[in-house]
C-alpha cells in the first residue's frame, strides 16, 4: 500500500514498513501461508489448509498507526462448509470495509469467494466475519464451474474471481462483478464473465 510491505519465506511472514527507509516491523511464524494482502494498517494472511478440519483460515493482523506494534486480531473460517474448502486460497482487500476470500475447494472444487464487510454503526475494527457473501460461479457463468475462487483481485467496488483448470484456458475464465451497498446476491450485483 505504500508504506507497508508483506512477504512471506515458508512459514514465516515479514512485515515492514517505510517512515523514511524500508526496515522491518515484525517477523511471524506462521505455518500454511499461501495468499497475502495488505491495506493501510492490515495484513491478511491466507492458510487454505490450517483452521479446524482443515477447511482453512485467513489470519487478519492489525496495527493502530505507523510505529506501533503488530498483533493478530482475529482468525476469519468459513462458516457453512461440509468439506474442506481451501478457505483463503487466495485474499483481497477491497476498500477500506470490504475484503474477499476465495475458497475453490467449495462445494467438490466448483468454488466459492466469501465476502465481508465492517458492520455498520461500529468503530472500524469490527468486522461481520458471522454472515458472509458468497458468491459461486453459477451465479456468473454458464460454463462448468471448477475452482471458482482460486485467485481474486479487487479494488472499491469492483472484484475479479478466477475459475477454472490452471494451464488449460478452455476451461478457465476471469469473472467480474461490482458491488452495490454490501449485497453480493440477485438484482444489486453486477456479474458479467470475461
């Protein structure tokens, strides 16, 4: 984000950050690490086979300003899943109260990416982990679906999810979709494939 860098070595996690020269803030062990991302004074990190069973988890750390420590906050799971998903295969930081995790094991490898938004009417560290979006690819396509989630991009109100079998693009596509308020489903969203 300019001021803060993430880089993972195995399982470890480096953060550093730059008041003047670049220098580092913090060292983490952190078994799993497979996706990261950074926004202002937060890092998530994603573990698609850590958290219970295995379905995976993103670890979000924060910090209250430049100069001040780094802590963990909170671990973000999936919440309606039978199977492992690979929760956090891929992570991005939207806008300053929206992140999305892609998780494409969901649903025997058709994929997911989850959606959460900072719960209105709070202070800025409160976060609605309780009741993600979701989005699947049959909200998006009509090609057959196959690791929906896998990688994810996005930027404000606007997000790509790839699907598909890595090296093989006649089975592949980029998905687009923009948000409108914090609904990711029917009518306020706009999903179009690419």
């Amino acid at each position: 984000n300019g001021d803060v860098l993430a880089v993972a070595s195995k399982s470890t996690l480096y953060l550093f950050s730059r008041p003047a020269d670049w220098a580092v803030d913090a060292t983490m062990a952190i078994p799993g690490i497979s996706s990261l991302a950074v926004h202002s004074n937060a890092v998530m990190v994603g573990d698609p086979t850590g958290g219970a069973d295995g379905a995976g988890q993103v670890r979000l750390f924060e910090r209250d300003g430049v100069g001040a420590p780094w802590s963990w906050s909170v671990n973000i799971v999936p919440t309606d899943v039978a199977t492992p998903p690979r929760f956090g295969q891929s992570v991005s930081f939207c806008s300053e109260g929206w992140i999305l995790v892609g998780a494409p094991g969901d649903e025997g490898d058709s994929g997911a990416a989850y959606s959460f938004s900072r719960i209105d009417g709070l202070d800025d560290t409160k976060w609605d982990f309780a009741n993600p979006g979701k989005l699947v690819a049959d909200d998006m396509s009509t090609l057959p679906a196959k690791n929906f989630g896998q990688s994810i991009s996005c930027f404000r109100e606007f997000g790509f999810v790839t699907s598909g079998v890595q090296g093989d693009e006649d089975k592949s596509s980029v998905n687009f979709f923009e948000r409108y308020g914090i609904d990711l489903s029917g009518t306020e969203t706009d999903k179009s494939m690419i």
